[in-house]
C-alpha cells in the first residue's frame, strides 16, 4: 500500500468515533471467530482472537480505561481492569508480535482484511497510534 493511502486510512481508523470502530471490531470478530473455532483444538476461537487482541493493546506498553472498555463491549469479557491489564501485558514480547503476524500471514485473505480491520479499530479507539502500533500495523499488513 502506498505510503500516503497507507497514513490516510491510519488517520480514519483515529478519526472514527467510539461506536464506528465497535462496529467494525464486531463485525470482524463475527467474521473470524468461525473460522478459528474450527480450526482451534478446543473448537473455541476465542483462544486464538484474544492473542491478536492483547498483542494489539500491548505494542505501545500502555492500557488505558478506553482501551479496557472497548476491550469489554467488543468481546463481554467480565474481567477487571487489573486483570486484563495484566492479562494484556503478558503479549508484550517481540515472539507474541512475530506470532500474531505469522499467523495473519497464512489467512485466507478474507480473514486477514477482517483480522486487519480488528486490529486498527484497536490501536485507533484512543484516538492515537503510536509508532509502536504503526510498525505492528504495517507489519501485519507486509
């Protein structure tokens, strides 16, 4: 993607209110988690959604009280804001990153533009993206 495509949809993902990137992470979610329920051992996709989630929140080493809400109305997990901080922490390494994107690689394209756009509705829902979540994002995207 060129660079100046690549910004612009960067600065819609930022630019988009709370309840859009609900929508699109919803939207993605109820795209993927089929797909991975049917390939995780357990037959739940919940195993491999949350590691792209808490690789996601974890780049920048920061987790903030929007990050936790959005966290909690994408997915209805009933867990406390230390307990997802701390849960979310445990993907801050280089290996989660790597994993994450080894991963999304050998997707089929259809899961991986929905597991792109969850990841984006992510890093964005705080109005910001680090350069820690840009390199992630780009890395995903290569």
């Amino acid at each position: 993607m060129a660079n100046d495509a690549y910004n612009q949809l960067l600065q819609e993902y930022v630019n988009a209110p709370y309840d859009v990137l609900l929508a699109v992470a919803t939207e993605a979610l109820n795209k993927v988690m089929p797909v991975f329920s049917e390939i995780a051992e357990d037959g739940n996709g919940a195993s491999i959604v949350l590691p792209f989630i808490c690789t996601t929140l974890a780049v920048d080493g920061k987790f903030t009280e929007l990050e936790y809400k959005f966290i909690k109305d994408v997915t209805g997990l009933e867990l406390s804001y230390d307990e997802l901080r701390n849960l979310v922490q445990q993907f801050y390494s280089a290996e989660w990153i790597n994993a994450v994107d080894n991963l999304i690689d050998n997707c089929p394209n259809e899961v991986k533009q929905a597991l792109l756009s969850f990841c984006l509705a992510f890093v964005s829902v705080d109005e910001h993206i680090s350069r820690e979540e840009n390199a992630f994002i780009a890395k995903l995207m290569a």
